[in-house]
C-alpha cells in the first residue's frame, strides 16, 4: 500500500515542492510513496515546477485508512478532514506544535528553521542520497519562496546553506536573482480574482474558542494592491461569515520595504490592537514595520491574546 505525503491546505512552494522532494528521498530509501496536494497550484509553484520539468503532486482530499507523511503543517486546521482515520508515519515541518494526535510512534523532523525544503535538504545529507538537478531546483526555490530571500526573521544559518548547496548541484550561480524573478511573478496580482487573491496563501488557526484567517500576499511594491483594497476586503468579511470565523486578517508584505500592511475584519478590533501593540485607523488597517513573517511575527501575539 502506498504512503501519500502532502502539504497544508491552499499549499504554497513549501507544501508542493516539499511532497515532491520527500517522496523522492523515501522512495530511494525503498518506501513505495506518492506526493499529493490538498488544493490548486498558485502562479509561483506553477512557474517552478514549469522551470524544473515537473509535474504538480495530484489532487487529493481524502485520506481515511491510509498512510500519510505530512510536510510544512501539523495543525488540524490544515488538515484533510478526515485526517483522524489516516496513519500519520511521520511530520517533516518548520511550524510550531500543532494539536494533531497519533496513535503509534512517528517519525519527527521538525526544526525551527525558515522552510521545511531545508529540513528534507538535512535527510537527503543525513541518509547520503544524491539530490537530482531538478528537485534541487525546487527545494532552493522553495527556500527563497519561503525566507523572502534570506529577509524574513524565520531565516537561519541553516537556510542559507542548504540554499547555496541546492544551488550548486543546479549549476545556478545567481540564486537570489532567481528569487527575485520569482516574486516578480508572485507580484502579478491584477490577473487574480480577490477571493483568489485572499484565499491564495491562507491559513486557519484555532485560537480558543475562536477560529482566526489570515492570508498573507508577498510583493515587491504594495501600490499594486491601492485600486482592489475594497474588493479585498469585501471578500475578506464574506470569508469571515462564511467560515464562522472571528476574524479574518490580510498581510499585504511589502518584500523591498520589509514590512506589511495588515487588513482587519475582526469581531473585536480592540484585540486584534492589543496583540501588535498598534492602533488601527478607519479603514482597520495598519503599517506594520519589519513584520514579514505569519508564523513568527503575527500568530504567536494573536495566541497570547485569544
Ligand atoms: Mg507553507
Ligand atoms: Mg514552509
Ligand atoms: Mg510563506
């Protein structure tokens, strides 16, 4: 019986690339696996795996009585639904502790570095298995996709060089320039809709009581987003009653600036402003400088204060 391993739902770079690589390096190491995906391809991913000749990890949503390995989540939030009636064999990931359960022994490689393509860059070291051109290709895109280019603060050491060593198993010296051909692509915002826009790299938490959204949108110059702000926010409160959600938050990064500007659509503005430390203005927006990072700049504050 096949092992599937895949990413979070709405998978970015991380989710695809990561199924595509760790699948790779267990079926080397004899497993039969398969690399899947909880949702679409976003135009980054696309330009990736179209540059290294790959194929996108099929579409699967269910996983009831099957073996799974998880990359880049462990949150039930980002789960499948029925994730309770799959054997978890293993998590490979670089986010805090979710609340999933098992009920035997896994395999672990969590570190707290900027991607989990670093991490599986680590167990392609660590079982000394040749990484082929073309997953190295997108491994080191991976890390940039999700370092910002070695700029945000969940950017290690560790990144760095496994970017360099992915790097030049390509051939490709200029790897930041690549990075940045990346985000330029990931910039082109006016051909999306805006709840493709908002759903694009979206992510659930469960926070208490509360279910709290927050999508985040990496681009090299914020002006792009001045004529569909409206529109943005028109969808961000339909996702905010659709799901039941608290609230439902939007950072618009800013990768040149380094710094973004969060959108609110919130039952409890007040709380969304204690945790940051800020006052939001009318529109319930405001500039937060030197935050680049969900995971670390924004969901830990939200925590402490639902
Ligand atoms: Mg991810
Ligand atoms: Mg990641
Ligand atoms: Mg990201």
């Amino acid at each position: 019986m096949a092992t599937y391993i895949f990413g979070h739902t709405t998978p970015d770079s991380d989710s695809i690339v990561g199924a595509l690589s760790l699948s790779y390096l267990k079926n080397q190491l004899g497993e039969d696996t398969i690399p899947t995906r909880q949702g679409n391809i976003n135009p980054e991913t696309a330009w990736i795996l179209e540059k290294f000749g790959y194929e996108a990890p099929q579409l699967k949503n269910s996983y009831a009585g099957e073996n799974v390995y998880l990359i880049d989540f462990m949150e039930s939030s980002q789960s499948p639904k029925d994730i309770d009636e799959a054997t978890i064999l293993g998590i490979v990931d670089h986010h805090k502790l979710g609340d999933l359960k098992t009920d035997a022994p896994l395999e672990m490689w969590v570190r707290p570095v900027g991607c989990s393509n670093t991490i599986v860059k680590q167990m392609f070291d660590y079982y000394d298995i040749e990484i082929p051109k073309d997953i190295a290709g997108m491994m080191m895109c991976a890390i940039l996709s999700d370092t910002v280019i070695f700029k945000s603060p969940t950017c290690t050491k560790e990144d760095t060089k496994a970017c360099k060593e992915l790097a030049q198993i390509v051939g490709i010296e200029d790897y930041k320039a690549v990075g940045m051909e990346m985000f330029i692509i990931k910039s082109d915002v006016l051909s999306a809709s805006p709840r493709e826009l908002v759903l694009r790299d979206f992510k659930d938490f469960n926070m208490g009581e509360n279910i709290i959204g927050v999508g985040q949108l990496e681009v090299v110059d914020l002006s792009v987003f001045d004529t569909m702000k409206a529109e943005l926010k028109e969808e961000m409160k339909k996702l905010k009653e659709e799901g039941g959600r608290h609230s439902v938050l939007l950072l618009l990064t800013d990768i040149m600036q380094e710094g973004s500007q969060l959108l609110a659509v919130s039952d409890e503005n007040g709380k969304i402003e204690n945790a940051f430390d800020v006052q939001l203005d009318s529109d319930a927006e405001v500039w937060l400088k030197g935050v680049m990072s969900r995971k670390k700049q924004i969901i830990p504050f939200l925590e402490k204060q639902f």
